[in-house]
C-alpha cells in the first residue's frame, strides 16, 4: 500500500488564493504550520497561498498521517454569500492516506456546492487503484462541476444545499441565497456525490484543477 499525492493546479490565466482547511482527529494533520506550502496562517487548522497561473503544488502527507480538508479559492469557506462572493463558495474535499487512523476508513473526494459556487474545480485521479460513486460507477477518473442548478448528474459534486447528495436536510441557514440557486433545491436523483475507495486501496495521485471563476 502506498500514500495518495495531492497536487493542486492553477489552470486559470490568472493567479489565485488557495486556502486550506485541515480536519481534525487522531492520526490526523490538523496543524496548518506543518503544511509546508502554506504561506499566511488565518487560524490553527487554515491557511493560503497563491498560486501563478499554469503552476502547482504536490504534497505527500507523511508516513502514517491521514491528510482531510477541504480547498476553497479566493475566500475561505464560508456558509453564506457576501457582497464579495454573492454566489457564495464551493469547496473540493478530500480524505486521503486515512489507514492507519482506521484501517476500514475510505478515501474520498468530492465538490461541494452546498453553500453556494464561486469555481469551477476538476478532479483528476490517476495512477492507483479505482475510485467508484457507488456500484454504478464503478471506475471514476475525473469529474468536474458546474454552476449552481446545472450539476445534477454531475458525479461527485453536492447541489446547492443538498448536505446528504440526495436530499436538503440541515443545509446552512442564511439571510438570502447565493446568485443562481435553485429554489427549491434540487438534489441528486443517485448518491453520486462522494467519490471513495477503501482507505487500503492508497496510492497514486489526486489532482485538483482551478479552472477559473464562476
């Protein structure tokens, strides 16, 4: 079994702010200065840096330490739109290198729109073992979103404000939605919105695509 790379990549024509969110838990990196990308810290467990057009970052978590968070572009997450971000902001998720936290954990990957959209991200695996969005998709190499209201069918992407893929349940609560969302939400007809495979299945490489604002 081997580690899972991360690599993130600017595919934008212009330089943009990558922030990172750490999870925590034990076995976890949850101390953002461990990361060593990172260039400005906002707290304990986030930070940014920018990233120039046509370039990119790897990152290989270390031997025994699982690598969760989530990426945002330009803004930290936040669960609501602002004047600045009025379409609000989407994250790419990840929960990599996870075995020796818990050997029946899984790996996974996923866009979330839930509290809005303000990127276009792609996600490209290669070189390891075969990620599936359940047993009718079995072999999941790429998947991308798109703005809000035009992702269902979109493997491994959450609509707006649909928090369990196939359902509104407990989304964020907010004054107003973001520009373009559907009212009401309109969830996955499949569970289709986390892309996994078993945490033993470890290798190869995630890659994550900044492909410009929405």
């Amino acid at each position: 079994m081997g580690t899972t790379e991360f690599i993130i990549i600017n595919d934008w024509t212009e330089e943009v702010k990558v922030y990172l969110t750490l999870d925590e838990g034990d076995g976890y990196i949850s101390d953002i200065t461990k990361i060593p990308f990172i260039k400005n810290i906002t707290n304990p467990n986030q930070g940014y840096f920018t990233l120039a057009p046509s370039k990119f970052i790897s990152y290989n978590s270390p031997q025994n330490k699982a690598f969760a968070g989530n990426i945002s572009f330009n803004s930290p997450p936040m669960n609501c739109p602002t004047n600045d971000f009025p379409m609000g902001i989407n994250l790419a998720e990840f929960t990599l290198n996870t075995y020796h936290a818990n050997p029946k954990n899984w790996e996974t990957v996923d866009i979330s729109n839930v509290s809005g959209a303000n990127s276009y991200m792609k996600f490209l695996l290669t070189d390891g073992e075969k990620w599936n969005a359940g047993p009718n998709y079995p072999n999941v190499t790429k998947f991308k979103n798109a703005a809000l209201g035009k992702n269902i069918g979109n493997i491994g992407v959450f609509p707006y404000a649909c928090d369990i893929c196939t359902a509104s349940v407990a989304p964020p609560v907010c004054n107003n939605k973001p520009l373009g969302a559907p009212s009401p939400p309109v969830p996955q007809t499949e569970a289709i919105c986390n892309v996994q495979r078993a945490a033993s299945n470890a290798g190869g490489t995630v890659s994550l695509f900044y492909l410009g604002p929405i």
